[in-house]
C-alpha cells in the first residue's frame, strides 16, 4: 500500500482551512493524509482535528521559518489567509509573501489558494465612485489577496486559483436580519434592488478545493470561480424566511449611508457591495453554478444551506 500524500491546510482552525481538513479526512478513498497548520495546536479546534486523524503542526504566517518547516515533505497544499484577523492589507500580503516562498521551498507539487479578484483590475483607484482604503486600494479584502497571485506565480509555485464570494453564514452572523420596532424581520444590506450576489456555503471551499487536490494535476494553472448561488437581495430575504418560518423583507441601504454606519470595517463592507453590483456582470459571470456542480455536485444552495441552519438563523 502506498505511503498516502500529505495536504498542508493553512488556517485549519478556521472556517474555510476547517472545512478542507475535515474534507480531506471525509475521503472514504483516504488519497491524502491532513497536516492541519495552526498557530496554536493545544486550541480545542486543533485537537478535534487530532481526534479525526490530522497531524497539527505549529505555523505563523508572520514567520517564515516555521511555515517552510510545516510544509516540508507535504504534497501538496490548500492556502487561505485571514484579513479580518488583523485588517491590514499590507500585512495580509506579506503573510500570502511568506506562503509562497515557503511552498516553493518545500517542493509542493499543487496548492489550491483560495482568493478573491483584485478589484483594481475593473477599477482603478482613479475612479471616485468610492473610496480609497489604506492609501492603495478599494476592497483591501479582495485587493491583497488578488495582487497576492502573482506572488504564487512568481515564486513558479503550481497552483490552482481558487476565487470565492461570500458566504452564507454572514446572515447568521454581521448580516443577520434584525427586528424592528413593528416586530417584523428586515434585512438590511448596502446592495441594490434587483442586482444579483453569489453566495456559497463557507465549507463547499473545503470541499471543492479537496476535488481539485483529488483531480490530480488537471486545474494547475487554472482559475476556479466558486459560487453556490446568484440570488438578489429580496430572494436572499425570501428564502430566510421560508427556512425560519416567519418573513424577512429586505432593504437596500445607499452604499454611502451604509458606510457612515461607523462600525469598524462599514467602508470595507460598502466598497465590496458596491464592487458586487457595479460589476455584477463580470462577478456573477465568473462563477459559473452549472460548472461548479461538476466538480462539486454537493453544493449547496441558499435555500438547502438555509433549511440546514434553519435554528441558528432564527431571530428572537
């Protein structure tokens, strides 16, 4: 029998590097072997995935040294890197910078690097249809981990590019419907009446990155748009309310009330919806669902996704 090739999965501990090791480790095949990389190992996340059979090994993306020593002798990789953990762009690329150098260190033959497009590329930071955010860019989300491609490439890393949107679970989370004075359910999104935003259940990331592992070199070199769902605002609303049993309208709030919100990250938010309906043409059209069905066929639908979450998503 064959010694099973190692996947080194960055932010295992997290929603999106979680949901690759528990896939990975779901493989009734068992191609590959998970060595989670997490800067804290002893974590109650880390040691659940011990107890499904992962190897947990330390790994700081701030620290080069031991994120070439984690990846030493794996195969292959799946990278994500976590803006939100500290909010600077400059240092999310300094921390994609260290993953790269590191994968092409080690040797590995495939990452999957889960990212999101520059949205410089559509939109220059001449255009003043938004603002500019940390001095160069409009969705510094997007932004760092888009310019951080090219960093894989240089480095001749082979490499899969793995372009995600956003995730259900923001409606049980920071965009949950709230309830008014009247009592009823709203949803309150910077999003345009009628526009179209691709959604995706945060760990159909794991699972279509563990399919484009398992394909062998077939997607090296190749971009993967990922989405589970193109649905607007008053469809996202609608299918809330038919999972919790109880209706959700929806309002479209301007993208510039939105972002003198004032909470921390309400530019960001706006920037990135406004980035969604600005160019929903070319967002939507880069993530195709009839074809990432066939490299995933379990892909969830908002409404399936929302059925499942049904308790968690319910608004007292």
């Amino acid at each position: 029998m064959n010694e099973q090739q190692i996947i080194a999965v960055a932010g295992a501990t997290g929603a999106q590097g979680g949901g690759a090791a528990r896939a990975i480790l779901a493989d009734p095949e068992h191609r590959f072997a998970v060595r989670a990389l997490t800067r804290d190992p002893e974590s109650a996340a880390a040691k659940q995935l011990a107890d499904l059979g992962a190897q947990v090994v330390r790994a700081d993306f701030g620290d080069e040294a031991s994120t070439r020593a984690a990846l030493e002798g794996a195969y292959g990789a799946f990278f994500v890197t976590n803006f939100w953990a500290h909010g600077s762009a400059d240092r999310e690329l300094a921390e994609i910078g260290v993953l790269a150098r590191s994968a092409k260190a080690a040797g590995l033959q495939h990452v999957v690097w889960s990212t999101l497009e520059d949205t410089r590329d559509l939109l220059p930071l001449h255009d003043d249809r938004m603002p500019v955010l940390q001095d160069r860019f409009n969705v510094p989300h997007f932004d760092a981990k888009g310019e951080g491609n090219d960093l894989f490439a240089a480095e001749g890393v082979p490499t899969t590019v793995l372009n995600t949107t956003f995730f259900y679970q923001g409606f049980a989370k920071d965009l949950a419907p709230q309830r008014g004075e009247d009592g009823a359910l709203t949803l309150t999104l910077p999003f345009e009446d009628g526009k179209l935003l691709a959604g995706v259940d945060v760990d159909d990331i794991g699972r279509t990155a563990f399919a484009i592992l398992a394909a062998g070199d077939q997607y090296i070199g190749q971009t993967v748009g990922l989405a589970g769902d193109h649905l607007t605002g008053a469809q996202y609303a609608e299918q809330l309310g038919e999972a919790i049993g109880e209706p959700v309208r929806f309002q479209s709030v301007p993208y510039d009330i939105f972002r003198g919100f004032g909470f921390p990250g309400a530019d960001e938010i706006a920037n990135m919806f406004q980035y969604y309906g600005d160019f929903e043409a070319e967002f939507i059209g880069a993530r195709d669902l009839e074809q990432a069905r066939r490299l995933n066929p379990d892909l969830k639908s908002f409404a399936a996704w929302a059925r499942e979450n049904a308790d968690s998503l319910r608004v007292a």
